[in-house]
C-alpha cells in the first residue's frame, strides 16, 4: 500500500505549483513595442495612449515595431500548446493589414514563426494568434515583429496588448 507522509505531500504540491508558475503566460501592453529602426523606410510615427496602447498615426507609412517577451518558456523544452502567444490589435485601415510573427533571437541566429494578419477592417479588437519557433538552445531572447498600418480616414490601428 502507498503511503504518502506529509512532507511528500507538501513537496509534490510544490513541484506543481512551481511548473504551473513556469507554464503561466505574461500579458504585456502594447506600450512596450519599440519603432524598430532597421531601415529608413520604417518612417511610421509610434504614439502611446493613455490605455496602453502603441498607435501609428502616420497618414502616410506604415509603422514596423517590435514586441519583447520576457520568459515563461523553456528553450530545451520547444513550445507546449498550452503556452499561446497572441497579439490583440485594432485594424482600422480597410485596404492594408496589421501583421505579425513571433520570432526568437538565438546569439544572431533568428528564427521565424509564420506571419499573421488582420483581414477586412472591423471596430472591435482582433485576436493573432502566433505560432512560435521552437528552438533547442538556451541563450535565445523572444518576441513579436508586427507592421501597422498607416491612419485611415482618421482612425489610427494599433497593438492593445500581447502575450506569451
């Protein structure tokens, strides 16, 4: 007959909470995103609400950001399902998208999940869902590359949140 003592109990409560703790995903404001200045055809202007949220409100560029990410994965494990990377964006242009893919930096060695993009223009937020790159080193770094469109008729898209 198994019999578990009280101090087995306690430890394999810990364990459990510590990998749960580890599964948990992060949710990040949009705020965070930086202009990425790779070239100088990037020449859409980033603004930040009051709610958070990083806006483009050039009338006439697009506007390419990156998203940093901070854990909880683990490089050596790849991706479980139940860690779901998404961005919620508002797409207000009705000819152009916002898009973005997750990506993950390994000492120069970048890797690329699949782009996704809004379709059609809508009120509301949109949900992306990401597929992450899985990689089997440590010392890789995590985030979302997304492009926002220009301001259309006034109304500017943007990057409500994101999480991983």
């Amino acid at each position: 007959m198994f019999s578990m003592t009280r101090s087995s109990v306690l430890l394999a409560c810990g364990l459990f909470l510590a990998s749960s703790a580890f599964a948990a995903q992060h949710t990040y404001p949009g705020a965070m995103c930086v202009k990425a200045n790779e070239s100088s055809s990037n020449k859409g202007t980033a603004k930040v609400d009051n709610n958070a949220q990083l806006l483009n409100s050039s009338a006439t560029n697009d506007l390419t950001v990156v998203c940093p990410v901070v854990g909880p994965y683990n490089d050596l494990s790849g991706t479980p399902p139940e860690n779901k990377a998404e961005v919620f964006v508002h797409d207000a242009h009705f000819d152009e998208d916002v898009c973005c893919s997750a990506r993950a930096n390994n000492v120069g060695v970048v890797h690329f999940g699949p782009q996704v993009c809004t379709s059609g223009t809508d009120t509301r937020y949109k949900t992306l869902q990401m597929t992450t790159p899985s990689i089997g080193f440590t010392f890789t770094s995590r985030y979302f590359l997304c492009t926002i469109p220009e301001t259309y008729l006034g109304n500017r898209s943007s990057i409500h949140l994101y999480r991983y």
